[in-house]
C-alpha cells in the first residue's frame, strides 16, 4: 500500500528508536524528499456492535500487526498547517488522524474510522455488507516540537464506535525527522509518566458498600423489551504496574451512567457507559424452551494502576438469571456472575425481565428469596454459597455445581465508577 521510499510502517521488530510495545509500531509518514513529518507509535483496539439476523452484537478487535499507512497520508500542503496519517488494514479498513496547528501547539484535530461490514472475518453474519464511516473530535494535543505521550488507555468515542489508544506516542510537524526528547503528557497520565510505586501493606478490608439500584429499560419498534432494576458491581483481579497482583471492586453509579440497548427478536442488549467503562449485558432466549437468561457480558474501562490499563473481558455463552418467557427473575440475594477467570460482575437486589415486557410492568417473578425451601433448592443446584460475613446469600450465577469463587487473600479496594 505504501510506495517504496515513501511513507511506510517501521516494524518494532527492528528495535527502532530503542521503543520495546509488543504489538505496537511506528507509522510514519515522509514527504516528497523522503523526511518524516509524522510519527505514530502505538497499539488501537476497537469496540463497536453491529446488526445480524439474530439482533445487536458488540465485537472487539486490534489493529493487526499487518497494518500500513497509506500514500494518502499528507504532510500538508502550503504552510503544512494541514496533514494527516492513514492508516489502513484488513478488507477496506482504516483508521485517520487529520493533525492541525497553530504558533505555539499542534493537535489531532479529527479521527475518523472507516469500516468495512462486509469482512467476515470481524464482523461473521453481519446483516449489512455496507462500508460505515464515523469520526469525531478528539483532545489529543501536544506543544509544537514535544512528542505527544499516553501511557495510560487513550479512549475516542466515534458515534457508535470506540477507539483505544496504548502507550501512545505521537508527533507531527516534526522539526528534525525523528521523535523530540521533550514531550506533552496526556490528562490521563498527570504531568508526569506514571511510575511504579511500592504497594502499601494489605490492611483488613472494610465491609464493602453495595452499589446502589438503579432502574433500566429498553424499548424497540415493538415496544419495551427490557425491564431492570439492580445494583451492579465490578470485582477484577489484575497486576497493578508494582506488579502486585489486585482484586478491586468498582460500584457502577447510577448517576454517572447512561445506558441504551437494542431490541431483536431473540436477542436483548443493554449498553452502560460511565466515563471510560462500558458494559454490555446481552440476555437471549431460547426458542425451543422458551427460557431467557443473560448470555453475554462484556466490559472495556480503563483501570489506571495497571499494568495493562485498558481492560477488555467478554464471555457470551452464560446461563444466568434465568427464567421462563413472559417472567421476570427476582432475587434480593448478591448475584455473582463469573465472566472470566478475572472478572465477575456482582448484582444486587436484581429484577430483570426481557422479551414480552408488558409496558412498564414485570411479569410473575422466579425468586429465590421466597423461604428456606428456596435456598435448599440453590443449595442441592450447586449454586448457593452462604457468606457469614454479610449475614445473606451468595449465588455464583451462570457455574456449574463445585465452581468456586476465588480464593481470599489478595488486597481489595473499592472505586465508585465514572468519578
């Protein structure tokens, strides 16, 4: 894609620059005398939901090490007030920076995502065989001769796309044909990169806050399809950039969340977004039983301390708050619903109802709080935990019999989401 000489992407594997990303590159784009204007150097992931014949579905993919910048990358024209890097990767896609400037700073004025519905390999069953467009303004901006730096996860709303940047480094208008020493940190960061810090001594946790309960709908052509009312709560376990090894809770709140969806006839999605976290809960039913349940989680937030600071988890083949179709599921008891190894979502005080949702009204409820017969029932399923500590319930929704939660011992700390 790239004319030789001309503007071109440098493998990390030549050890350029002493710069180490793992998957990350330098994109570079030269002009007409083969001297670099751009330099990029970063790794992008890429969030987005698209339609197929079975209702919404979220995927997530990399920039793939095979991406290139392509001969309509610019250093400008004039003044080289204006330019832009391209670059482009699998069948039809590609991502655009438009850079401007002016006498004292230059920024990324405009990112735009071009992507192609029609390649199978990303987007499998995809309804639409179209090529989408979005872009939007972005923050990224550094002073004229520093090198823009994000170590933390960089992310772009794009409509219905989101964009996140890695350990970025970025320049354009450069005076010497190479990145400058001196460099403009990103908000993210501080004013400074972030170093690691010697983790404090584990002190007792306190006891955790519950999230507190929100009430959520989603509505279609056909009228609402969702109903629910729930406090929802995130427990991951990852290395912090001490290399410490964390479980953390962040409480979803309410007031820093909006949150959408999408209705199709065998497939309900729910969409949550509180500053750098989204969370997608799918519930489907199955035709032949006529059971709903949650299918689908996926999460992409930014945990700042850690090692890796973007953090991507998805699982779409659980089995959680089931119930019969045209009822709605109900428990007042602490839903623990593993998604991965590192991630569960904790849900309380739950009342979710999908597909044949009578207005605003939840059909006859399954609940596990009805007497001590109930909790039996969980029991002899393999799904009910006692947790003496709070004094109720713990169900360890979606497992089979014998799964456990994991292990206790490691430091818990809790955020409050969106702050």
């Amino acid at each position: 894609m790239a004319a030789p000489g001309g503007s071109r992407r440098w493998p990390l594997l030549l050890l350029l620059f002493g710069l180490v990303h793992g998957v990350s590159a330098v994109f570079v784009v030269k002009d007409g005398n083969g001297t670099a204007c751009i330099m990029a150097d970063f790794s992008a992931a890429f969030l987005t939901s698209y339609d197929t014949q079975n209702g919404s579905k979220s995927v997530t993919f990399e920039l793939p090490a095979s991406a290139e910048v392509l001969n309509s990358s610019s250093c400008g024209k004039g003044d080289a007030s204006d330019s832009s890097l391209v670059i482009a990767f699998g069948r039809g896609h590609t991502l655009t920076l438009n850079f401007t400037r002016n006498a004292t700073r230059y920024s990324v004025q405009l990112m735009r995502f071009v992507y192609n519905l029609s390649d199978t390999g990303i987007f499998p069953d995809s309804s639409s065989k179209e090529t989408k467009t979005v872009e939007s303004v972005t923050d990224i901006k550094a002073d004229i001769n520093k090198k823009y730096r994000c170590v933390s996860g960089k992310q772009i709303s794009l409509r219905n796309v989101t964009v996140t940047l890695r350990d970025a480094t970025i320049q354009a208008y450069l005076s010497n044909g190479s990145f400058s020493r001196e460099e403009t940190h990103c908000e993210q960061d501080g004013p400074s990169p972030p170093t690691p810090t010697a983790p404090p001594r584990p002190s007792p946790t306190p006891a955790p806050e519950s999230p507190s309960v929100s009430k959520y709908n989603v509505s279609g052509t056909n009228g609402t399809c969702l109903l629910a009312s729930m406090g929802l709560q995130l427990n991951i376990t990852y290395r912090t950039r001490g290399n410490t090894t964390v479980t953390r809770e962040f409480n979803i709140d309410p007031n820093k969340t909006t949150f959408g969806g999408s209705c199709a006839a065998q497939l309900v999605t729910l969409e949550l977004h509180s500053g750098n976290l989204l969370l997608v809960l799918q519930f489907a039913m199955n035709a032949s039983s006529s059971r709903v349940f949650l299918q689908g989680v996926q999460l992409n937030m930014t945990l700042p301390d850690a090692r890796e600071p973007t953090f991507w988890a998805t699982n779409s083949s659980l089995r959680a708050l089931q119930a019969a179709a045209g009822n709605s599921y109900k428990c007042n008891a602490e839903e623990r619903v593993q998604v991965t190894e590192a991630f569960f979502l904790n849900i309380f005080r739950v009342w979710v109802q999908a597909f044949h949702v009578d207005g605003d009204r939840f059909g006859p409820d399954v609940s596990l709080t009805k007497g001590v017969s109930g909790l039996n029932a969980l029991r002899k399923a393999g799904g009910w935990e006692p947790d003496a500590k709070r004094r109720v319930g713990t169900r360890i929704a979606g497992q089979a019999p014998g799964l456990a939660a994991p292990g206790p011992g490691l430091p818990t700390r809790r955020h409050s989401a969106g702050a």
